[in-house]
C-alpha cells in the first residue's frame, strides 16, 4: 500500500486499523469522513510490487441469459 501524502490520513488510517470506526478516526485525525473512507478503499486494492500501480480487478465477459427454445 502506498504511504498517504496527508499525514493526518496516514494518523486516521492506522486508528482504523487499531479498530476505530472511520467517523471517529476522521474527526480524532481531522479530517472529513468522506477523505478516510476513500483512503480505506484505496488501502484495500491490490498494488503491483514491482512497480506500485493498482491493479485492475479481473472483470469477466458478459453472456446473456438464456432465451429458452427458439
């Protein structure tokens, strides 16, 4: 996971982690709700190791429904 720029995200995450929901670690870090709940998603995608870009999520071809017999 890469290091968040903003420290006070770095501090809202790590009380996260400790078990603090993400309202309470916002405000004891202060920063908005919305910002750590972004950072949560983001800490939680996959990064590539060699090179720390996200990596995509395997999507899968749509099939349409069967139509039953013709």
């Amino acid at each position: 996971m890469p290091r968040p720029r903003n420290p006070n995200i770095a501090k809202a995450l790590r009380l996260v982690r400790e078990g603090f929901g993400i309202r309470a670690a916002a405000e004891a870090a202060g920063v908005p709700p919305s910002t750590v709940s972004r950072a949560v998603q983001e800490a939680a995608r996959p990064v590539c190791p060699c090179c720390g870009q996200v990596i995509a999520s395997l999507r899968t071809a749509s099939v349409p429904p069967d139509t039953g017999p013709a």
